[in-house]
C-alpha cells in the first residue's frame, strides 16, 4: 500500500513538473503567469542528481527493511523519480561533454625561440650584480 501512495505522488510532481516546463516555453517570461510557472519550477528543481541517488537508495533500503516481496513498486518509484530528473535537468541527465582537442594540441608546439634582446635587459643584469 505504501508503495502505491508514493508512486502516486510522484506522479503528481511529474505532472506539475511536465505542466510548467510546457507552459514555461509557452508563456512570455515577465508575464504573471510566467512568473508562476517559473517559481513553481525553480522550487522543483532543488531535486538534484545528488537527491534522486539519496532517495533511491533509501526506498531500497525501506524494500528490504519491510521485507517486500516484490520489488516492482519500488523501482516503478526509482523510475519515476528519474523521469522527474530528466524533465527539470535536461542537460545535466543527458550533456554528454566533448572531449577538448586544443589541449592536445597545444602540448604538441615547441616554445618560441627567444630572440637575444629579450635574453637580457639592463635592470635585470644590474639586479643580478647587486643580488
């Protein structure tokens, strides 16, 4: 029973969250009603990736501490909130980062060589007779 009350609940997040992402792109941002839907989702946005591992873990735990038979609500749950995850963090969920060629390629020139007038100045080479 208690499995469903969650699932059930994070259905209803999902939904809200679905709703003001939708109607975030719809609305004009400083309109009232874009103010609405854009505070509503900044509030579900505090669930992070750290967030959805943290419960997940703890509904596993909760499963195995009732002793439940069956694991499927948990993991619909598990699923649900990973859905969640991917409607208000696009980005973080599926940017998968190129790798960076410049760095590599830096490292393959060689110095430039150094002209003679920049070897020595005359305030460096009286720094080093006085030092």
């Amino acid at each position: 029973m208690f499995n469903y009350c969650v699932i059930f609940f994070l259905m209803g997040i999902l939904a809200v969250s679905l709703i003001t992402v939708i109607a975030e792109l719809m609305t004009e941002r400083n309109s009232s009603a874009g103010r609405f839907f854009r505070a509503i989702r900044i509030r579900l946005r505090e669930f992070s990736m750290f967030s959805f591992i943290v419960t997940s873990v703890i509904l596993l735990i909760f499963g195995l501490a009732v002793g439940d038979d069956c694991f499927r609500g948990i993991w619909a749950a598990i699923a649900l909130l990973l859905l969640i995850l991917i409607v208000l963090h696009p980005k973080e969920v599926l940017y998968f980062p190129k790798k960076r060629h410049k760095a590599v390629l830096l490292r393959k020139l060689s110095p430039a060589p150094v002209s003679n007038e920049c070897k020595e100045t005359p305030l460096a080479s009286e720094m080093q007779k006085k030092g």
